[in-house]
C-alpha cells in the first residue's frame, strides 16, 4: 500500500525506536505531525535535512507539533544500518560519505563526531529483504506509484520500462517499508501530517518550505 496526498496517513512501519519515547501516527491526534526522514550515509541529510528538522523542533516544542526522525535504507545498505544509527544517537559518530562531507565543510568534533545532537525521537524503518521472485504484480504496483502516466506511453516504451523495472526489482536487494510507503523520493525528505491525520505535503531535499507549512496548518481549524 503507498500513500497519497490528502489521504489518511497510516502508522510508520518500523524495526525498532533508537532513541526517545516510542509512539505513532494514530497516538499524535491533534498535533501537526513532522517526519524527517534521513539516511545515516547521506552528507546532505546532515548538513540541511536534519538541522533544519532541530531548528523546527526548538521553534514549535511548546505548541501543538510533534517532530520524529526516521533513519531508512534504499541504498548502502553496509552503511545505512540500525547499527550505525545507534553510534550516531549514542556517540554522535558519523560514517561512510556523512564522514567525508562533515569533514570537508569543518562540521565535526572530535575527529569524527556530529557536532550537533538529534533531540527529537528517531526510530529505523522496517527494511526488508525482498523477494528471490519479482512477480508481475510487484512491477506493475512499482509503476503505479512511480509512473502514473504510463498508459499513455507507446508500446514499446511501455515494454522497455516493464524491462527496465523488473531489472531493477530483481536486482534489489531490500525494501524499506515507510519510505515506500509513503512514495518518498531520496533523502532528506520531510513528511507532514495535519492534526486530523491527513498527509498534507511530502518535501524531498531541503526546500525551504516546511516551516510554512507547519504555520500554515497550526492556524487550520
């Protein structure tokens, strides 16, 4: 099942919560909720997606928004690991190209740490192997979601895009269930949800624009 926008969100799929009190979407009635959803070997999640994720906690702690970070695999799966989340959350110990690009832009301490802490809960998706077989059905799911237009591709178009996916497929190795889910892109990507549950916007890269948009549903009757 993938979400769309304006629909009702359902619960984060997860493997485990690292840090802070575990809870839900369903447990956050009422509160504008923010999902910053990263990878531990991701530079630009560490140098834009999650500070600017602490910056809207500080900003609204003592209103009615709740901010979660979600650490996902979709690719690196050696480095993007709940093992490496935890000595990040426990240590503030960085690996891989996070390293490389803290390093380069002067943003650590003590050769190898974050120089900022995650103050928010952070929990790693539920990431999955796939299956030995892909199916049809799992192709035609994938393009569903990521090709909404493809009946209006030509027929060899469509049949070189039904190989290209199946390549693809076969040669994935994992599945990360809420970054899937919830039709996300890359990272760092922010999720926000209204305080009746709804998936209201859905941000890849760090845009600019999630502060308004938590302003603009905290003032939503």
């Amino acid at each position: 099942m993938t979400i769309e926008i304006g629909s009702k969100a359902p619960n984060l799929q997860l493997s485990k919560w690292v840090q802070g009190t575990k809870t839900n979407i369903d447990e956050l009635a009422g509160n504008v909720v923010v999902i910053e959803v990263f990878q531990v070997n991701c530079p630009g999640c560490f140098l834009y997606g999650i500070p600017q994720a602490i910056s809207l906690y500080e900003k609204f702690k003592d209103k009615n928004v709740k901010v979660l970070g979600v650490a996902t695999a979709f690719e690196d799966y050696d480095k993007n690991t709940i093992q490496n989340l935890e000595l990040l959350l426990s240590e503030n110990q960085v690996i891989g190209d996070t390293f490389k690009a803290l390093k380069q832009h002067g943003k650590l301490v003590d050769e190898n740490k974050l120089y900022y802490k995650i103050p928010f809960p952070v929990a790693f998706d539920n990431v999955i192997k796939m299956p030995v077989e892909v199916s049809d059905k799992m192709i035609f799911d994938f393009i569903e979601v990521y090709f909404p237009d493809f009946s209006t591709f030509s027929d060899k178009d469509k049949t070189d895009l039904i190989d290209k996916v199946r390549n693809y497929l076969q040669n994935k190795e994992f599945s990360a269930l809420t970054f899937e889910t919830f039709r996300l892109r890359g990272t760092p990507s922010s999720i926000v949800i209204d305080k009746e549950g709804i998936l209201r916007y859905s941000f890849f890269g760090s845009e600019g624009y999630l502060e308004g948009a938590v302003n603009e549903l905290l003032n939503e009757r």
